[in-house]
C-alpha cells in the first residue's frame, strides 16, 4: 500500500472513533498558561479537569471549575457563536518573540527553534462545528535570525555540516538551521475529528503531550514541531467498577529536517502510539496511566497490518524470537512508559512521577534482575495555598534522569531518541519530540508563581545537564580526560511575568544561564542572556 493510500485508508477508518467534547469547544494547546493554571485550581479543589496525563485538554474540561472565587475567575469562558446549524469559534492570535544573546536554547516551544539572535513566532486561526464534525484550523509560522555562533566539525561527509557531531546519522538534532535567517511554517495545532456514540477519531497535526511531567515529558511533549496523525480513542471517561479509563491510539509520520543528510529516501519515519489513563475510585485523587511508542524508518514496501499493531506486541524481546530471529532484535525503536499522579485537595499538593523504558527487557527474568536497564524517570511535586480567592501562591519542584544505566557496564545500553537502525532518531522536523533535554539529559527545576487578578508573576531556577551519555563515551574511548570533569552543564535563573489587559494577555521571560564546558571542552564556559516577550489575544474573555 502506498504512503497516499494509507493515510487515505487511516483517515476514512478513524472517522469512527477519538476523544470527544460539548458541542463548539476548542482542545486548549499544550503548554497554554490555562492548562497550567486549571492544574494549579485541581490541587485547591477548584477545578476538576481529570487525569491530565494525556493531554490536549478540551475546554470543557477546563471549564469545569468554579467561575467566581479564584483569581482569573472570568478568563476560562469561550465565546461560541452560531449561524444555523453551525457552530464555531475565534482562536487565539498569539505572537512571541525570543532573544539569546550567546548560544541556542531548546524548550518547549514547537515549531520553534531559538538560535542565537532573535525568532519570532506568530499563530492565529478558529474552529468550526458540524453536527458530530469538528475542524480547527490554527497554523504556526516561525522565524529566526539564526546568527552565527561556534559548531563542531562534522565527520561524516555525507551529512549536513550543520549535522549533529555526536550522533551523526543517528540523530537528525542539527546545530544549527544553516547559515542564515530561515522561516518555517505548518498546520500547527489544526485537526479535523468526528465524534460518535461516545468515540471519536480524525487528523491532527496538533503537539500532545503524555505524562505528568510539568517541565519534561519522555514521551511526548511540544519540544518539537506537531506531526500529521490520524487518532481514534475513547470519546469521554469509561467507567470500569474501580474507575473511569480513556485511551488513545494513533498513526502517523515524522519529518526530516533540511539540515541532516543528502538522501531523500530516508525523509519520513513511522510512528505509532498507544497510551491509557485512569482515575483510580478508591484512591481519591490518584491518577495512573501508561504508553508505549514505536518509531521506524518508512518501510520500503509499505505500511502493513503488523505495523499498525505494534504497540500490542510482547513486551520482552523473546516474544519476538523466531528461526529467522533468534535474537528477537527488530528494526524499530520502541519507548515504554508508566506514570501516575496523586492529587490532595485537602493539603493543596500533588507529587507526580513517570518510569520510562527505552528496551524491551530480554525476558521476565531479565527484567526483575535489571529493572534499571536503559530507564528514565521523572519526579514532580506542586503545592499551592489560596488567600481568599484573591491570589494563589504555588512552588513546584521537578527533576528528569535520560542519563544511561550502571548496566552499560555489562550490556549494550541504549541513549533515549537514538537508534542505530533508525535514521535520525526520535526527532520531528529537527528538534527531539519527547523531552527538551534531549539524549542522556539529566534537569533540575525549582520555581515560584504568585497568580493574581491581572496576571501572575514567578521566578525559577534551572540547571541542566546536556547529554551525560555522550561525556561518559568520549570518556571512556580517551577522547577526552576523565579528570578534572568536564560535564557540559547549564545553570539558569529567571523571572516570568503575565498581565491581563482586557482580553489581551502581555508576558515576558527573563532568564541568565550560565553553561560550564560548552560542548565538553574545558574552560568553555558561556553566559546566555534569554528574553521572551509575549503578546495573546483571547476573544471571549478568557
């Protein structure tokens, strides 16, 4: 079956099935300053918008909270509007504009990639209702001026100069997006979904983000661009005796950047998903989910039923064993997770962690005696206080570990979003679709946020650790000496702020961040100046 085949195959398939809403409502985008805000009224018993550990949220969910007694009482009403039989609705415009004065930064940004300089990013758009059809359109343009700055030589010759030096062909992660100011655009966060009988399913090149994480996401977050789709899930909660599940099941491909290789055979990777969550009724406020990935380069004979099911395989490589393999080894990278968060109204707290895979345990025995191999975690807590529905003072504090294993020194470990089979690695479009921090990462977030009735303000503290895996191997090989350390690791500290004035939301970011052995060498130590300044229009009111 052809590439065209198949998605028009998928497409007319899903349109069955998915996660459905109230009539006219809009998915709230990933990282959107309500999301978090709507977490934060959960922890006071404000709000109820479920699990959140599949996330885009529908704005119903969001709206499921008190509409008075809370700061930004007011702010979550959608405004719906009508001619006929159809419903729809004005989507934000937001415009942001970033600054780095030193070096890039990776973050949770999208189709953005902020080079040295300045880059802009500006989205608009709506959506529209139909009887059981929903279609949103909210495309992204970016730019960015992409000044010069200090990269490392390339080795291979056949990939891009502006190719990753580490990882080669096993990482499209480019250090730079060539040479000179470049812009991009894509569908962003559009979709086209129907919704029956409790189902739904549709399009979407919309990010998700899967996991507790407030900061890092091993799976899925919106470090990179959104990638086309087709999904089908649960429509709403399903009630199981001991609580309420959902699922979501998709489809889709992944892009090479244009700063990677010369060949256009490897351009799209595969990627399916499979993730659930569940609300757990005689623990109240527990939430428990799980998700497993696979990505592979685009099969040459096509997409075929065994590829449709792969997150249903066995989850031990001797599941896979067969004549032909006895090795149970395959061709595709597969990511693993289990996560959970546990909410106490009562106290105004939460603690949150995800366990996360990155191969298939041998067999069971494999895996009770080296549970650690090739893991990564992280570990979350939040706690707010409210003074009389005027203001709400939250901390929270969150650590991700990408790093390899102690098993590295008996078996082949395996770096996160990197295969040796797979071109280009877990990435979309040139930036790394699971967590910012990237392979063999390792971060530590601190921070602060006072919300008030015009906005919030919040300062935080951040160090990050890039590529530990990378450090180790030059290391170990006597690339580089293993004493005095050279770790390359980025300490930053910083202040946001975000002011309502009407329906228009102003926010800027301040941060300085000082990176010790920039690229593991000694005594390369570069002090970044960041600044983010916003502006978000929110017709309706929010």
């Amino acid at each position: 079956m052809t590439r065209s085949r198949l998605g028009l195959a998928l497409a007319l398939a899903t349109v069955l099935l998915g996660k459905s809403r109230p009539l006219g409502a809009q998915d709230v985008v990933v990282g959107d300053a309500i999301e978090d805000y709507a977490r934060v009224l959960q922890l006071l018993g404000r709000a109820r918008p479920g699990p959140m550990l599949l996330r885009p949220l529908a704005t119903p969910q969001m709206l499921r909270m008190d509409s008075a007694g809370h700061p930004w009482a007011g702010r979550l009403e959608a405004r719906v509007g009508r001619v006929g039989a159809i419903r729809y609705g004005v989507g934000d415009l937001e415009t942001r504009a970033y600054v780095n004065s030193a070096h890039p930064v990776v973050a949770n940004d999208g189709l953005v990639w902020q080079g040295k300089g300045t880059s802009l990013y500006v989205t608009a758009g709506g959506w529209a209702r139909v009887g059981p059809v929903t279609a949103t359109f909210r495309p992204e343009f970016a730019y960015a001026g992409n000044a010069a700055f200090a990269t490392l030589p390339v080795a291979d010759t056949g990939l891009s100069p502006f190719a990753d030096a580490w990882y080669g062909a096993a990482l499209d992660r480019p250090q730079r997006f060539g040479a000179g100011g470049y812009d991009q655009w894509s569908l962003g966060q559009s979709s086209i979904r129907v919704d029956a009988r409790g189902f739904a399913a549709g399009v979407t090149t919309a990010n998700a983000w899967w996991g507790p994480g407030q900061r890092q996401a091993i799976l899925l977050s919106n470090s990179a661009p959104g990638f086309p789709r087709v999904f089908l899930g649960t429509g709403r909660p399903v009630d199981i005796g001991i609580g309420r599940i959902e699922f979501t099941w998709f489809w889709g491909g992944l892009r090479e950047s244009g700063f990677f290789d010369q060949s256009d055979s490897n351009d799209t990777k595969y990627v399916t998903a499979l993730a659930f969550d569940l609300e757990v009724d005689p623990v109240p406020g527990l939430y428990v989910g799980g998700a497993r990935l696979f990505y592979l380069d685009w099969p040459s004979r096509g997409i075929r039923a065994g590829d449709l099911f792969l997150p249903l395989q066995g989850i031990t490589k001797s599941s896979q064993v067969t004549p032909e393999n006895p090795s149970g080894n395959d061709n595709r990278d597969q990511l693993l997770s289990l996560f959970a968060r546990w909410v106490f109204p009562a106290s105004g707290f939460e603690v949150y962690g995800e366990w996360a895979r990155n191969d298939h345990a041998g067999t069971l025995r494999d895996f009770v005696l080296q549970p650690e191999h090739s893991q990564g975690y992280t570990f979350g807590l939040q706690k707010a206080w409210a003074f009389d529905g005027r203001s709400i003072l939250r901390a929270r504090a969150e650590l991700i570990h990408l790093e390899q294993s102690k098993t590295l020194l008996a078996r082949a470990t395996p770096t996160y979003y990197v295969h040796s089979i797979v071109s280009g690695g877990f990435t979309n479009r040139g930036q790394v679709v699971g967590a910012a921090i990237g392979p063999g990462g390792d971060g530590q977030f601190v921070g602060v946020d006072w919300f008030h009735r015009r906005g919030s303000v919040g300062g935080f503290v951040r160090r990050d650790v890039h590529d530990n895996d990378t450090y180790y191997r030059l290391v170990r090989s006597n690339a580089i000496p293993g004493f005095p350390p050279i770790n390359d690791v980025e300490l930053t500290v910083g202040g946001q702020a975000r002011l309502f004035l009407g329906a228009v939301a102003l926010s800027a970011t301040l941060a300085v961040g000082r990176e010790w052995n920039r690229d593991y060498q000694e005594r390369n130590d570069q002090t970044n100046l960041h600044a983010e300044l916003g502006v978000h229009w929110m017709p309706g009111g929010r």
